[in-house]
C-alpha cells in the first residue's frame, strides 16, 4: 500500500504531502486540485519501473499532455515531481522537459519499489467519474492483460464474467452463503439499491441484466445510472487484491444521500478488509459517513486520512483534516462542507 505522497509543482499543486491511510479521502471545492494529485499518483504509476534511470513518458490512465501543460506555470517549474512512499521503501519521479519547446517529457527515476506493490494490471485500479456509457451491451476486452478495467471502466463487465465465479478472500467475504465474487457483489448491490446483477456471454457482447426484488429484469439503462455505478465499483472493490489500491473519482454521482451513506459503509468494509481506498468527493455524506464510522468504531482512527483542498492566488493548499476518534473535526477549516448550515441560517431568519 501507499503509505506517504509527495507531489511537487504539477498542474497548480506547488507542493503538496499526503499520509496515505487504508481510508483515504480527498475532498473541497471544484478546480482546487483534487483531480490533479489524483491524476500525478496515476501518472507517477504508468511511469514507475523496478529500476532507477531516465525514460520517455508513458501513459495509460490519462491522455497525452504536453510537458507545458503538466507542470505549474505560476511557480514556472522547470520540472514537476511524484513522489512515492511505499512503508521504508520510496520511488522519487521527476518529470523534465526533453526539448525546448517544453512539449515532450523525460522521466527520472530515483529509489524503487517492488514489482508487486506498483503493478498497475494487479494492484492499482482506477475509476473515473466519466465512465464508459455502454450499459447494455459491452463488449469483451481485446487486452485484458495490460488493462483489464480499461480507460473509462469500459471492460468492467468483461472482468466480473471472468472473474465471478472465484471465491474471495475470507475478510471481503459479508455474506458467507455465496463466497464467490458473484455472490459478495449481488448482496452489497440488494443492500444497496435493491437490485441482483446478471451477466451472460452473447458472442463478442454480454448481456446485462437487473434483477427487481419482485423478479423483473431490467435492462440497466431502466434502472438507472446510479445503479450502475454503484455496481461497477462494487465489482472492482471486491475483485480486487489484499495489499492492493482502488482509486475513486466522485463515487456519490447519480446516488440519493442514503445511498452515497451505505456506499461510504462498503468502502469502509473494503478498507478494514485489507484493500487501500482513495477516493475523491465533494460529498458532504461522504465525509460524515467517516465521522460516523469513527464514532462506531467501523474504522480506527490510524487508518483515516481526509484532506480538503482549496485554491489561493491561484495555487492548491490542501490541508489534512483532523478527526478524533469519537467522529469529532479538531481543527475547523473554514468553507469547508458549510452549505447545509448557511442554508438552514436563511432558511431559519
């Protein structure tokens, strides 16, 4: 797992240290950098190697960007930097301009770690908040190997009909009566939504269906698009391995307020489980749902990390959120998840 992450001078982040926890999120409001560290974690996995030296820039996760539009123009780095704690071991990664124009980019690497803790097939799964809009009829991955989910989590029903029938890990397992990956998806999704999930194999397209609790099946785009959401990350959640990384961009989109609480609670089971969680929110629900799961004793405190960002003279202060035990915030940054009060205060006058 990530333990710490340094990112300095990337987008409009000058310099920015994160404690990595089980549970972490980041949080504020929008175009404060929230995506950015998201996206230079991503950045600094496409490019990490088990060995030190200089490369060209690769990605995989992200689209290709100039070096001019990667690094901080109000500091006018001259080069942006990731880098990567993983316990004692770290992997330093600069990024440089390979020619005047500031248009392609060199990667430098200082520091490694091991294959099995940074391998983005195996151990870092990412969800975007733009996700693949082919709800009823995706098709099989040509390239499972070197990226199973694809870029927009196109082929996530390609990997849960692969995948389905295995049976989990003991501590991801809610529900002992069906220990396969099949039967822990189908009983979050029921608690959640109130739906089953069925998938069959019609050729080179599969066949998606929702269960009602009445029995209809429905075709997901009937169901909603809060639903599948809600199952894509469920279904890579459970997937994947003890040690392993699941980063989520904005898994409260399409979901009623109770929902995005019992999301927060799976993801919660997720983290205790053994699987490090990342997610970025603008949810207040999310937020309060640590607080809660705190106070329940759902999760310790040592495994909780919350950072709210914010914007100054143009560049990204993020700030690590304080929380106790009993759920309580020990040290109040203002702006922060205040719009339900100043709703109420006028509401009220």
């Amino acid at each position: 797992m990530i333990s710490h992450l340094i990112i300095s001078n990337y987008k409009s982040i000058g310099i920015a240290e994160f404690k990595m926890r089980k549970l972490t999120l980041f949080s504020g409001t929008n175009s404060s950098g929230k995506s950015s560290a998201i996206q230079a974690l991503l950045l600094a996995v496409d490019n990490i190697s088990t060995s030190e030296g200089e490369r060209n820039l690769r990605t995989t996760y992200l689209p290709v960007m100039s070096f001019n539009e990667s690094r901080n123009y109000i500091t006018n780095a001259k080069e942006y930097g990731v880098k990567i704690f993983c316990g004692d071991e770290n992997a330093d990664m600069q990024f440089l301009p390979k020619d005047e124009q500031f248009i392609a980019t060199t990667v430098r690497q200082t520091g490694t770690l091991p294959e099995e803790v940074f391998n983005q097939q195996k151990n870092i799964f990412h969800l975007s908040a733009i996700r693949s809009g082919d709800l009823g009829s995706p098709k099989m991955n040509p390239n499972p190997d070197s990226n199973p989910l694809g870029n927009k989590g196109e082929f996530i029903i390609d990997y849960y009909h692969g995948h389905m029938k295995e049976i989990l890990q003991p501590s991801l397992v809610a529900y002992n009566e069906i220990k396969t990956l099949e039967g822990q998806v189908n009983y979050w999704l029921q608690r959640l939504t109130g739906y089953t999930l069925t998938v069959s194999s019609l050729g080179s397209e599969y066949l998606v269906r929702y269960i009602s609790a009445e029995g209809k099946s429905l075709h997901p785009y009937n169901v909603g698009t809060g639903v599948n959401f809600v199952a894509e990350t469920l279904i890579v959640c459970l997937s994947s391995r003890l040690g392993s990384t699941v980063i989520i961009e904005n898994p409260e989109i399409h979901l009623h307020p109770s929902a995005q609480a019992d999301m927060l609670d799976f993801l919660v089971a997720i983290a205790n489980a053994g699987i490090q969680v990342i997610i970025e929110s603008h949810s207040d629900h999310f937020f309060n749902g640590i607080r809660r799961s705190l106070k329940t004793r759902k999760i310790d405190r040592e495994d909780v990390s919350v950072y709210n960002f914010k914007k100054e003279s143009g560049l990204t202060i993020s700030e690590e959120v304080e929380l106790s035990q009993e759920g309580g915030i020990m040290n109040y940054i203002p702006g922060m998840f205040e719009q339900f009060d100043i709703d109420l205060d006028a509401i009220l006058m």
